[in-house]
C-alpha cells in the first residue's frame, strides 16, 4: 500500500501584489488550516523576472528591462540602440563599458579579474544581477587598461 504524505505549508499568489517591483512576482506561504496547533508567521518570496538598466551611450540615457538570463548587448541592440559590438562571445572587447552601479555576471567574459573589479565590462557578456547603471566607454580606455593588468 501506497503512503501519501502533505507538507503543512503550500503556496499562494498575493491577492494585490506591490507596486515597488512590478517586474517581480511575490509568493506567500502559510499554513494549511488543521497541520497543528502551532501556527508560523507567513514567509514571504519575491522572484525578480527583470532588472532596470540604464545605459548611457552618446550623451543619452536608456533605461531596459533585461532579463536575467539576457546580455545587457542583445537587449540593447534589440531596443534598437547602436552600441559598439562585433564577437558578441566576451573576446573581441569592442563593447566596453563602465559599471556605474549595480552589479553583473559576466563570467562568460575575457576580462581579467583585476579590471573587473575595477567597474569595468563587456555588455555581451553581462548578465545583469541588479538594476543597474552602465556607461558605453571607448575601446582603448579598455585595452589599456587590460594590457596594464596583464603585465602586472
């Protein structure tokens, strides 16, 4: 004979989610009514589906929402802006850029560590992990300062 056992919590959709993150998606969980006599407060969880990023490129700023899972360079180009960018594979580094704030994944990128972590990045290979601000830079700022790293 087959047992079938039920966990005291499961999980409900917010009847009014909140206005603050609208690219969100906000689960609560509460207790099953008769799981016991002891009754926990509701955990709440929020799923960010996007993130705002604005790029600043020719004197203009833009603000996207980009996926987590999407390059900062393809949603650009796909909104129709004209950033600098040829491998789109993180190697060629002809689409340099500035981390103003926020934070990226770019793991899949070139860069060397030290140049990184000083703010600097390739849009094709940043996944964005926060809303963030992020300025198109000239290619040269960002070879020498990757060549500088490398004979470090």
């Amino acid at each position: 004979m087959a047992t079938l056992q039920f966990t005291p919590l499961t999980l409900f959709r917010q009847k009014h989610p909140t206005t603050k993150f609208p690219s969100s998606s906000q689960f609560n969980t509460r207790p099953r009514l008769g799981s016991g006599s002891h009754q926990s407060p509701p955990l709440t969880f929020t799923v960010r589906s996007s993130y705002k990023v604005v790029i600043e490129h020719e004197g203009k700023s833009t603000e996207l929402e980009v996926e987590p899972d999407e390059t900062i360079l393809s949603k650009a180009l796909d909104s129709g802006l004209s950033v600098p960018h040829d491998c789109k594979l993180g190697v060629c580094m002809t689409c340099p850029a500035r981390l103003i704030s926020g934070t990226v994944d770019q793991s899949d990128g070139m860069l060397s560590d030290d140049v990184v972590e000083r703010g600097y990045a390739l849009l094709c290979a940043s996944y964005p992990r926060s809303d963030c601000v992020i300025r198109v830079i000239p290619e040269e700022e960002l070879l020498s300062m990757q060549l500088a790293t490398a004979n470090d």
